[in-house]
C-alpha cells in the first residue's frame, strides 16, 4: 500500500477521501434520457417527476396509485417503483423538486 501511496499520491488521497453521495436511482432508461435533457423545451414530466416533489412514502404511494389508475404507468412498472420507495425511500428517485423547479432550472 505504501508503494502505491508514493507512485499515486493523488489518487490514493482520492480513495481515501468520502466521495459523492449517489441519493437517486433512476431504473428507466428513456426516463433519465428525459431529465437529462436541457431546458425542458417540449419536456413531459414522468412518474419520477411527480415522486420528486412529494414528502413522504405516503404521497408517493398515492401518486404511483394515481398513474396506474389513470393507465399512464402499467402495473409492473408502479409495482417496481412501490419496490424502490419501500425499499429505499421517497428520495431514492432524486432530490426534492420544489414548485419553481423548472422556472430555476430552465436554462
């Protein structure tokens, strides 16, 4: 290990150091090719948008029993998303959007 910490300093300091916290998972492909897309021209909020603005487990069970109602998302993928806020939690989808996100974020 010493050998490395000479030959390396910086990138032994690195893996020393904490790192960034990853706080979200997307588990859809084309729904974070969405959120990655820049200032949200003809942008189409999904179910992961809805769930970042919630508070709790509770609101965001009633928002992926909404959608499924509604036959916006089907079953399997309401059943996955239950998975991932009992399992992880509400923020597991992404920090909290806030009412003026997009107006924020737009460009």
């Amino acid at each position: 290990m010493e050998v490395f910490k000479k030959r390396y300093r910086n990138l032994a300091k690195e893996l020393q150091e904490p790192g960034l916290p990853i706080n979200a998972v997307r588990s859809d492909i084309k729904e974070a090719e969405n959120a990655s897309n820049a200032g949200f021209r003809n942008y189409d909020p999904g179910p992961i948008d809805f769930l970042r603005r919630c508070d709790t487990a509770e609101q965001g069970l009633e928002i992926i029993e909404y959608l499924e109602n509604r036959g916006e998302i089907d079953k399997e993928y309401a059943d996955k998303l239950r998975f991932q806020l009992i399992r992880d939690g509400i923020r597991s989808f992404g920090s909290k959007k806030e009412s003026d996100y997009y107006e924020k974020n737009r460009f």
